[in-house]
C-alpha cells in the first residue's frame, strides 16, 4: 500500500521561483524507500535463490541447532542486497532528476516531494546499514562481496564514470550487480563448502539470472529512447534500433533454453526438473518478446514501460524454478 502524503509539509522555493511541498524527515526516508522497494526485494529475492541453488544448504541449515547463529548467519544476506539495491535505485534518481522532472516521471525527487538533501541521507543510511549488516554475518566474503556492490551502484550514477550512459556497459553493470546479489546468498556460511565442491549448479543459476535481467533492462531502455537519447546516452535500443534490440533479447533467451540442455546433455548436474523449467520459462519470454515486437510500431514509450513491468513476475518465477530444481537435485 503506498505510503500516504503526510499532512505536515513544509513550503521551500524551488529554482523556478516557485514553491514545492516537502515531507518530513523520517516520513521522507519511507517514501523514497516506498518508490523502490519492488525493485528492491527483486535484489533481495535474488540473494535468497542463491543460497536455496547451493545443492545441500537446505540440509546444512536444517542441522543447525542454534537458532541465534543462524538468524545472523542467514538473516542478514538478503536484507544487504535490499538495502544497497534501493540506495542504488535512489543514487540514481537523484541524479537523473532533473530529466525525470522534464520526462513527467512523478518520483519523490523530481516532484519536489522530497529534497535532495534527503536523498543523500537515504543513500547514506542503506549503504551504511548494509555495509554493517555485512560485518553482523562474520562472514569474510560477505564483506568482501558488499564491495563491489556497492562499487557498480555508485560507478552506474557518478558522472566521471556513468555506466548508465555507456553502450552494454550500462546494462551489464546491471546483470553483475544481480548476479552478485545471488553470489551472497551462495557464498554463506552455510553454503561456501557446499559451492565449492559442487560448483556447477549454483554458477548455472547465476549466469540464468544474470541473462534474465539483462533482457529486463533492455526493454525498459526501449521506454527511455526519448529521454536517453536526449541526455546523450548510448543504451542498446538507441545503437540498435527497438526491432534489432527485441530480436537481441529473443537470442538471449533461447541461449538459456540452449545451455540447458547442453549442460544437461553433457551430464552436468543441473537436473532434468530445472532444464524443463527453464526452458519453458526461456519459451515464455521468447513468446512475450514476439508479441512486443509485432506491435513495436504501435506501442507509446509509457505502453513500453507497462510491457516491461509485466516482466517483474516472470523475475520471480525464475527465481522459483531455479531454487526448486535445486531442493529436487537431492
């Protein structure tokens, strides 16, 4: 449910001359938390599928006795990812506000609903509470991978390096960042050992998801031609036209049903419930896909970024299938 306006506002000028309604502080803090938390708990979600895509963890974690150890072994990891993924989510808000503000997006930065001094505190506060929720684990790699995590957020906004500007580089930014969100989840305490002598399943899980959000960011880049364009960007759908780019992501996906199989048929351990659902999956999105591009001259950018929240589902179902394929490995 969204987080309502507060009836306690202040009045402050903006740069037009004009006034603007501010919220209070700590109100301010839930509403940007509010505007991104679905994004968010995708991030975190991923960190959870992979810790269940480590074949053995489920047994490992069942043995522990110590419910206090596992609450901070465990508890933490998908809690980090939330955290740094909607402060990086809000960094680049921040940043892109006064685009977002001409392109009529209504988010609390562009709208004046929060201030930017606000925003910073935000980004403050998640990175830092992540970055000590890491240290709560006593997990060496957990700290080590919160590193370059919090890294790609700040590189993708920073204006001197700007990975959201750059041809691929943007949206493969994106794919690793996910793709790390599932390494904390594999590399536990529980999980570390379990990785490292079956290492086949849980990289096989990265490298779906990694594919995965890399379509997802594509065709949210196809809403944004516009706008990108305008401020000087280079995303796929602007090198590559939207026709070009639809039938980029469709070879991507159909590499996800290819690889299965291929791992499959070599007799590497992935299963045959995890290679049927990821190739019907892999059919699911392909199907989709298919459907946008016979309408690609028809769809407005806002109808565009309606197709790809659609997309937010089948995130989940990805996630689902390949934490279930895993618990049946056993």
């Amino acid at each position: 449910m969204p987080i309502p306006i507060p009836q306690f506002r202040r009045q402050t000028k903006n740069g037009s001359g004009g006034s603007r309604t501010q919220t209070s502080f700590v109100r301010s803090q839930l509403i940007l938390f509010q505007s991104r938390k679905k994004w968010g708990m995708l991030y975190s979600m991923a960190t959870v599928a992979g810790l269940l895509c480590v074949p053995g963890v489920l047994i490992a974690m069942g043995s522990e006795t110590n419910i206090l150890t596992f609450a901070h072994i465990v508890m933490p990891l998908p809690l980090i990812s939330l955290l740094v993924a909607t402060g990086m989510y809000i960094l680049n808000d921040l940043v892109d506000a006064d685009l977002d503000r001409a392109n009529g997006k209504n988010r609390p930065i562009p709208s004046g609903l929060v201030s930017k001094r606000q925003a910073w505190i935000f980004i403050a506060g998640t990175n830092g509470a992540a970055v000590l929720l890491s240290i709560a684990t006593l997990n060496l790699t957990s700290m080590i991978i919160i590193v370059p995590m919090l890294a790609i957020g700040i590189m993708y906004s920073a204006p001197k390096t700007a990975f959201m500007n750059r041809f691929v580089v943007k949206t493969l930014s994106i794919a690793a960042f996910y793709m790390l969100c599932a390494l904390l989840g594999v590399m536990s305490s529980y999980g570390m050992d379990l990785a490292f002598s079956n290492p086949a399943v849980p990289v096989y899980a990265m490298v779906m998801l990694g594919i995965m959000i890399f379509i997802s960011s594509t065709l949210n880049d196809l809403g944004d031609i516009e706008g990108d364009r305008a401020a000087g960007r280079h995303t796929i759908p602007i090198v590559l036209g939207g026709n070009n780019t639809i039938k980029m992501m469709m070879v991507l996906a159909a590499s996800m049903l290819f690889t299965s199989w291929a791992l499959y048929g070599v007799s590497v351990n992935i299963g045959i419930a995890m290679t049927l659902g990821t190739s019907l999956f892999a059919l699911l999105v392909i199907n989709r896909l298919l459907q946008m591009r016979k309408r690609l001259d028809d769809l407005e950018m806002e109808l565009m970024r309606k197709h790809h929240k659609k997309l937010f589902p089948l995130h989940l179902v990805l996630q689902l299938n390949l934490a279930v394929g895993t618990i049946l490995l056993l």
